[in-house]
C-alpha cells in the first residue's frame, strides 16, 4: 500500500510554527488560555516522569491538562460503513488496532461528495483534539457530476476544511476502481474519470502535505474482490481496503506525534 507524506517545515526562531502541511490549523489567541502539562520532553528520564506526575494528580485533572491525544475519524461512503463492520471482525476492532486512541467511524450509505464538508464541520465542531481525518468519497459522484465540476469542488471543500480544526491531518483515500458504475452508460468513461479524479486529488492533497491511500492492490480487474453487484467489496476486499486506510492513519499518526498500531 503506498502513502505519501510530505516533510514537515522547520520552526524558524522567532516565529510561530507552521501548520502540518497546510492541512492544519494552530489553536485561536494570542496565549494559553490556562496552564497546560508540558508535552515536550522533560528530558532524561522523562518516560518514567511523566507516569509519576499523573499519578499525583486527580484522574479528572490530568485530563483536563495532560497532552492532548489524536481522535481518528473516517468519513465516506458505504465502503467506510461496511468497513466499520468488518473492522469489529479483525484483528484490532473498530480501532484498527492503534492504542489508546479513539477512532470513530461515519459512514453514510450513497454519500455524495457535496455532504462530505458539512460531514467535516460537525465534527470540528464536536473536537478540540488534533484530528486525523480520513475522507473516501467521491465515487457515487462521477456518474452525476462532470468531471471537471467535481475536480473543482472536491478542491476547494479540502481547501477549506483546515478551518474548521484546531489542528487537521487529512486522509485521501482514492476511489476504488468498480465492475458496475451504477447509473453509468460507458463503464470505461467512469475509469477514465476515477483515475483523473484520483490523480489531480492526490496531488493537491500531496503538495498540502496530507497523505493518500492508493488502494493498489483493487485496482485493475477485482471482481474477485466484490460482491455480487459489482459496486461494493466483499470481505476479502474490505480487508486489503481496511489495510490500506490503516496505513494512512499511521502516517498521519506519525506526523502529528501520536499513537502507534499494535497490529
């Protein structure tokens, strides 16, 4: 499975650092607003440190005041619905096998690409926390939507979304090729429009410093890999496609400094 992950920009002094590679956001005011636990190292001997300092303190307090943990969250289609249903059947669960991390799943049957940013606001609403955010989305578009109309408003919905975050690392998982484009008259027109699709997003995505889930291993004839109408994956192909979108989340994890997968 194959991400890409841009370099993160080095903190010049003087100035405040930059957002993760455009897909995020630094926290609103000029200061803290209340005294925070340090998240930086504390230096030698800091791993054993830390444990000591949250046992002095209240549970709730260490809470309200310790590092701030990522929350995961995967919007799409039915392929993020029927995913979140075989992930409760793998290795890992819902989880997707990364530790003290929350994941959260929000799949909506026949999601179309113009519900996707209102999908993004609710929860930046909902969230303090650096967000991994995981979009696959797009597909059920190409048959409706022309081409060039879809590239420019998947663009600028991922252009806009940084705003709603504190701090956002964006996920693009790419369309997955399809036996039947329900709708579709040319199923040959629809590849051709998935790969442009694919390809300009990943792109922009890319140069944003975002990272993208290239689903090599659906690509090309996987009718093995599909249910019986052709437009959803089976559970062979749920696997490869919840493989691959654990990938991206791990990298987004390591941009942002968070948790590592047990599985």
């Amino acid at each position: 499975m194959s991400s890409s992950v841009m370099s993160i920009p080095q903190e010049v002094p003087g100035q405040s650092s930059p957002a993760f590679g455009g897909f995020s956001t630094a926290p609103s005011g000029s200061g803290p607003a209340r005294n925070e636990m340090p998240t930086a190292p504390l230096g030698i001997g800091d791993a054993r440190l830390l444990p000591l300092v949250q046992a002095s303190v209240s549970q709730t307090t260490w809470a309200a005041y310790g590092p701030r943990r990522p929350v995961v969250w995967l919007i799409g289609h039915s392929y993020i619905y029927w995913a979140a249903q075989r992930a409760a059947h793998r290795p890992g669960g819902r989880t997707l096998g990364f530790r003290d991390l929350e994941v959260h799943w929000k799949g909506v049957k026949g999601l179309r690409w113009a519900e996707v940013l209102s999908q993004a606001i609710e929860v930046g609403r909902t969230v303090s926390s650096p967000v991994v955010l995981v979009i696959h989305a797009g597909g059920n578009d190409l048959c409706v939507l022309r081409l060039n109309e879809l590239l420019i408003i998947i663009r600028s919905d991922l252009e806009r979304l940084p705003g709603f975050f504190n701090e956002v690392v964006l996920v693009w998982s790419e369309i997955v090729s399809r036996v039947k484009w329900q709708g579709a008259r040319d199923a040959a027109a629809m590849e051709r429009a998935r790969r442009t699709v694919n390809a300009r997003t990943s792109r922009f995505v890319r140069s944003k410093g975002g990272v993208v889930v290239r689903h090599r291993q659906l690509e090309g004839d996987n009718r093995r890999l599909m249910i019986s109408d052709g437009t959803h994956l089976n559970d062979i192909g749920l696997d490869i496609f919840l493989s691959g979108l654990q990938d991206g989340v791990e990298q987004a994890l390591y941009i942002l400094g968070g948790g590592r997968s047990s599985v």
